[in-house]
C-alpha cells in the first residue's frame, strides 16, 4: 500500500511539472485578455491525464473561480460532438445514406437548383451554400429554415469547399426527417444518455445557467451564435452546452473505434469512414476536421491522421489517433466582445501538450547579441519555466560551418564567446532533456562590421515548432547583399533601446503569422516605427496577421487611422486566395513572379493578408488573382521614411534567386 501510495504521489508531481508549459501558455492568454476563463483535458489511452480548470468567469475582481464543471457554449463544436454524432448513429443503423441527395430526405430543400446536392457535400462542406444566414428580425424556427431551403447555390457542387453553417443545420434537419423528432431529443437518446452525460445539453436549464460561462452580450446559458439563437437554440451548427469531462467521453469513444466502457455504440468502420479523408483537395473527413496538413489549429504537432473541431467562442476539440491522444480545450473567448483571437493560442497549447506527453523541451529564445571589440555576449530566455531542461548547446557558425560549441546551464541567461572575425556569424541555441533536443532558438545572424542593416524579431508565436520558423533571419540575411553590415534583434527588446532603430539605415521587421495585437505591433512598437519613419528611415514590414490584426480583428479607431495615415495600407481579406506573387507593371516589382508560403518554401502559411494601398502607397506586388499583397510608400511620415508592406511573411517567397531579387528591389528603391 505504502509503495503504491508514493507511486501515485511521483505520477501527480510528474505530471504537475511535466504540464508546466501547458499551464504557462493557456494562463498567459488570460493575461493578456484574450479570454477570462477555460477549461483543459487530456486523454490517453483511454484515461485522463490532466483535467485543470483556469481563471474565472469573467474579468471582474470578485467573479466566481472556473471550475471543471464549468459549462461552456461550445458554437460550433456542435457541428461534431452533437449533429455528427446523430448522423454517424442513423448512417451505422442503414437509415441514412450519405450518398443521396438531400432532397432525397427534404424534397423543399431541392429548391433553386440545389437537387443534386448530395448528405455527404453537406458534411464535406463542398454543397455549394454559402457560409451563412443572417435571421431577419421577427423571423420564426420555421421562416428561418424555409429561407435556407430557399437559397440558390453559391458555387458549384463539389468543385471546392466553403465552410458553412447552413451545411450542418441541413444535416439536422435530414435527421429531423428521418426519426421524426427534434435532433436535440435524438441526440439525448442516442448518445448522452448512453454516455451517462449529464451536463451535455441544448438550452440549459434555469438552474444550471450560472454555471454556464458567459458570452458577449451578457450572454449566459443561451447561445452566442444569432442564426442558433433563431432557432431556439435547437441548432445543428452551434447551440450545445458541455464540459471538457462530458466531452472527453465522446472523444474517448471515437478514438476507442464507436466503443467505450464494453458498450458499442458506432461500427468501427463507421467512425473509420467519418474521419477519414475523402478529397484530397479538401482537407475534411465527414463532419469532421482533418489535420492533413498540419496546419490546423491543434499545430504541427499532431499527427496529420487527427481530427476534430473549433468553435467560435473559444473552443476545440481534437483526437491524434496515431497517439491514442485527445485534448479539449474550452474558453469564452468571446467575453466581454468579440475582438480577441485565440487561434495561435489553441496551436501553442496542443503544441505544449504533446511536447509534456513526449518530454520535449521547451524551445529558447535568444534575446540580444552585444558586442565588444573581442567578444559576443549573448542575452537569452531559456525558457525553463515551460518545461525540464537538462542543459543548453549554444553554436556559432561562419559559411564554413560550426567555429565553436559551448555547453551552457540553462539557469544562465547568458553566455559570452570569442569575437574572432567580423565575417558572417550565424549563432542558435538549443534546449536539451536527457533524451530529446527542442527546436533551436530564433537563429541571431551578424555580418560585417557595420551596422547597416537590423533585422527585427518579431516572430513570437512559436506555434508551428516543427516548422523552422527560427531560420527567417538566416534566410532574409542571405538575401540581403553581402555589400550591407546585418545585424539582429528580439522585438521584446526595443522596449528597452527606444533609440535603436534610428541607429540603421534599414530595418526588416518580420512578425510572421502572429496573430494577437500583443504579439504583431503593440502600442509601443507602432510608436517606435512611426519615430523611425518621420526620421527618414527605411522599413520594410511583413507578415500574415500585420494588416488584418490592426484593419479587421482589433477594428479600433486608433489601428484604422495608423493603417491608413502611417503603413498607408487598407485591410481587404484575411486570406489572400493564391500563392503566387508577380510584381505590378511600372514599379520596382515589374518582372517579378514566384510562389510563397507553400510547402516548398521556409514554411506555409494558412491566412495571407490581401491588401490594397491608401494614401501616399502604392501597390507594387499582387497576389496571382489581381488582390494586393506589397504596397510601397515614399514619405510615410511627415514626408519622410519609405516603407514596403507585405501581407505575407517575406521569408516565404521560395526560392533564393527569387528572395534575393525580391530585397535586391526593395534596396534600390531605397536607395534610389
């Protein structure tokens, strides 16, 4: 008993330690307001690993304590934990066949050409209906439905796929059909009561809605989604009410093949075929995402066979079954309104979960390189608080290959090395466990003797950590001509050294695909920038997020104004909708054609910025389908400073002959 007794004792401090970056990444994102509460699970092999509850319920100083029975709005987690659900159940049974048309179920629903439109481009999302409806005032249940059946088609069937709410209130409705009662009465049939789940539900109840988070609008236990809120909350794209302990045992059940607790509920063939690929081209099973690409919002991490679900208010669901692993995450993100972002959130923390399952640690990040006459000092973050450490490599490379290698605590926070030459330096630190090594640090490269050229990093979001994100300032220095004097640095520190920029000729500020106001330009960043332009400097800014966080996500006053008066860039789309580049006739980009951001290039990138010049820019680099992707402007300022925007990350463009040719052009027009 006593050694069983310790034994659980170890388990519970190993996984309290091993979980620390878990911790660190979701209770961060309170921080910074991207929402005030959440709830985490984590399943393996068929048992629960880790349950947390974090925050409170709102952001006020006395709001009640989240709790692991907190019960969240999970919009549309819907689509998959409760309308999938009830059409696995109907198509396992032989009631349903996904292959008929729609009509075949909903003869009303063959209106304006939609007859051939078959159950399984529903669930693919490739009908051709189109993203959504918005409810009339005083529309009824009824009227909203007649009105959806009554829609024409906004693509043709099947040759793409568009995400749509109308395609699973559909698939409800065929469910509806079928077993001649609502889905939401099925669904507590065929799946919660069988379960034994009991705080899983469609309108929760009086007494269960102050244990509900709270959306926008005040929102508590009424669902957050307009277009389910016309539907009485009886929906089958968002309405479900759940916890992440109610949640992990219908994910349980699917990666258990239909089967949980000796009790089957699906074929395993059936769940098999749910969550599988069906297109190639599209990267959804049935019902059900699919990581194909790794480019989800559960990361790279996850095995491209995982599949699951995000909801709007802040919730995801997701299943790596290579692993027999499964992670809920539930938030009100959407509390107090709806300005923050949570996707890079979501990747981070999936990304911490699987580096605490396999003991891999966390990635360092190196802060600043100071120089003296005869030495390097390098500044760095270890990081240490995400995870076990056993020590750190530090490497210092010229073109020639690793000059030095230096074992290094991880307590250290930095490290001094001989300053041989004033060649090329490229310079990355790695963390160790005993038996894993993590990604390197963002890489600091040197060049030359004079400080020309900084390249800032701002790539804070290491989401994607299997992707070498940490090679972007290798990769913009070897572009840059070898005549200039390169150096680097962390964004974080320019807090610090407001002076800096003023310092260089050129700057390159790179965020990547940063996506929360904190990590792309904050207050002071835009300040330091609009400082740097006034004084006759020359900048170029690039990333996927940089428009759309300042134009769309965080649509204030104040970012708007800078947009259009300081970057003098408008915000178009947050997805650009090609990965080609050519350059504008008449500008410095003429002659210019590549490919970007694609698996061949330094990594991909899933939301490209579309943007269009305003006041003073001009437009000088166009996606392949005519929408705006780098805009010049001469006099930024006050009449001064140029500037290049690019609405994708500039390190992408693949190629070294294209990248070069890319910086070779925008140093002649600053020099010019």
């Amino acid at each position: 008993m006593r050694t069983l007794l310790l034994f659980l004792i170890a388990s519970c401090a190993f996984l309290a330690q091993t979980f620390t970056g878990v911790d660190y990444q979701i209770n961060k994102a309170i921080k910074d307001k991207i929402y005030p509460g959440a709830t985490l699970i984590v399943g393996k092999d068929g048992k629960v690993v880790y349950h947390k509850a974090y925050g409170n319920f709102t952001y006020d100083e006395n709001s009640p304590k989240v709790d692991t029975n907190s019960i969240f709005d999970l919009a549309s987690v819907t689509k998959v934990m409760a309308t999938t659900q009830c059409v696995m159940h109907l198509y396992d049974k032989g009631k349903l066949d996904i292959e008929k048309p729609v009509a075949y179920y909903l003869p009303e629903f063959a209106a304006n050409g939609k007859d051939s439109v078959k159950v399984k481009n529903l669930l693919m999302h490739t009908s051709g209906l189109r993203s959504y409806y918005s409810p009339q005032e005083g529309q009824t249940r009824e009227d909203v439905l007649e009105a959806i059946y009554n829609l024409p088609l906004s693509y043709k069937t099947g040759s793409k796929m568009v995400y749509s709410c109308l395609n699973l209130i559909t698939s409800m409705r065929v469910v509806e059909e079928i077993t001649g009662m609502l889905m939401a009465d099925y669904y507590k049939k065929v799946i919660t009561k069988p379960l034994g789940l009991t705080r899983t539900m469609f309108n929760p109840p009086e007494e269960l809605k102050e244990e509900c988070m709270p959306t926008e609008g005040g929102l508590q236990g009424v669902v957050h989604d307009p277009l389910a809120r016309s539907l009485e909350g009886l929906s089958g794209n968002a309405g479900l009410f759940s916890t992440t302990h109610d949640l992990s045992r219908i994910l349980t059940l699917m990666l258990n093949k239909g089967k949980i607790n000796g009790k089957r509920i699906f074929k395993e063939s059936t769940v098999n075929e749910f969550t599988r690929i069906h297109d190639p081209k599209v990267s959804r099973g049935l019902g059900w995402d699919i990581n194909q690409h790794g480019d989800k919002t559960c990361g790279p991490l996850f095995s491209r066979t995982s599949f699951g679900h995000n909801g709007y208010t802040g919730t995801s669901i997701w299943c790596d079954p290579v692993r027999d692993l499964y992670v809920v995450f539930l938030t009100n993100r959407v509390y107090p309104d709806d300005n923050a972002s949570i996707g890079g959130v979501r990747r981070v923390v999936h990304d911490a979960v699987i580096m605490a399952m396999e003991n891999i640690p966390p990635q360092p990040e190196i802060i600043e390189v100071k120089e003296t006459d005869d030495s390097l000092e390098v500044v760095w973050n270890p990081r240490t608080y995400l995870g076990m450490v056993e020590r750190a490599v530090l490497t210092v490379s010229d073109e020639n290959g690793v000059v030095q290698r230096i074992d290094i605590s991880p307590l250290q926070k930095s490290v001094n090395i001989f300053k041989n030459r004033n060649d090329y330096k490229l310079i990355k630190i790695e963390n160790q466990a005993v038996k894993n090594t993590s990604v390197a640090a963002n890489k600091f490269v040197l060049r030359g003797d004079d400080n020309e050229v900084l390249l800032v990093d701002g790539i804070d979001n290491n989401s994607s950590s299997t992707k070498p994100y940490n090679d972007a300032l290798r990769v913009v220095a070897d572009a840059i001509d070898n005549q200039y004097g390169v150096r680097t640095i962390s964004n974080d520190l320019l807090a610090e050294k407001t002076d800096l920029l003023k310092k260089y000729k050129y700057v390159v500020w790179m965020v990547s695909e940063d996506n929360s106001l904190q990590e792309t330009l904050n207050e002071q960043e835009r300040e330091l920038v609009k400082e740097y332009l006034k004084s006759g400097g020359n900048l170029v800014l690039s990333g996927s997020e940089l428009v759309w966080t300042l134009g769309k996500n965080h649509s204030f006053t104040e970012g708007l104004d800078y947009l259009r008066n300081v970057l003098h860039v408008e915000y178009i789309a947050d997805k650009s909708g090609s990965m080609e580049l050519k350059g504008v006739k008449d500008t410095p980009f003429e002659g210019v054609a590549c490919n970007y951001a694609s698996s061949e290039s330094l990594y991909e990138v899933g939301y490209p910025d579309a943007i269009a010049a305003a006041g003073k820019g001009s437009l000088v680099l166009e996606y392949a389908n005519g929408r705006g992707a780098g805009v010049m402007v001469d006099g930024a300022v006050e009449n001064n400073g140029k500037l290049f925007v690019f609405g994708f990350p500039i390190e992408t463009v693949e190629g070294k002959d294209n990248l070069k040719k890319v910086f070779c052009n925008i140093f002649e027009a600053f020099n010019d």
